[in-house]
C-alpha cells in the first residue's frame, strides 16, 4: 500500500495543484515572520498604538533599538509596517495588509 488518500485522487494532480499555488508558500512564509513572539508582540503593539517609534516599541518590548530594527525590517519585507520619519526619528506603523487583518481578526481582538 503507498499511502493513497481516499478519493484524494492521481497523485500527480495533487503535485500540480501544490506547485500551481505559490498563496501557500507566502502564507508560510508570513506565518513564519508572525510566529517570532517578538514580531507578534511587535505587531500587537503597533495594533494597539496606531504608531510607535523604534525607541518606544524597544523599551515596551525590552530589548535593544537594534533588535527591534531587525525584527521590523524584516515585517517592512513583507509589507507589514510602514514607516515615517520625523526628524531624527522614525515612526512604524501596521499597513493595510491582509494578513494584518487576519490578525486583527483572530488574534487581536
């Protein structure tokens, strides 16, 4: 017996269907980047705050400026947060991404 799937049909068929879906791997990836608690602290925050500088958002999390900046480079990637500059600082802020209103739906509420 290989294993076949009841009704699952031509295995071949499945390969193509998963080859012919690249929402999967985006979906992974950004899973991924949402399942480092301190990313998904950060975006909670964010959430919560509407906007916060790199300054703040380290203080709030208790970690250094240069962690949380390469934690939000890393959501900046993947259009997650935006940012705004003011003078010396710069302000992040959740964009209008989907996967954020996933979040905002099943997480943050």
């Amino acid at each position: 017996m290989k294993g076949h799937a009841e009704g699952a049909g031509d295995v071949s068929d499945i390969r193509s269907i998963l080859e012919g879906s690249p929402d999967l791997d985006t979906a992974a990836e950004l899973l991924n980047l949402a399942g480092n608690s301190t990313r998904l602290k950060l975006l909670y925050l964010l959430e919560n705050a509407k906007e916060m500088c790199v300054c703040d958002l380290a203080e709030m999390l208790g970690v250094s400026v240069s962690a949380v900046s390469q934690h939000l480079a890393k959501l900046r990637a993947y259009q997650l947060v935006a940012p705004r500059r003011d003078a010396q600082t710069i302000y992040y802020r959740l964009t209008d991404h989907q996967f954020n209103d996933k979040l905002r739906q099943n997480f943050f509420n």
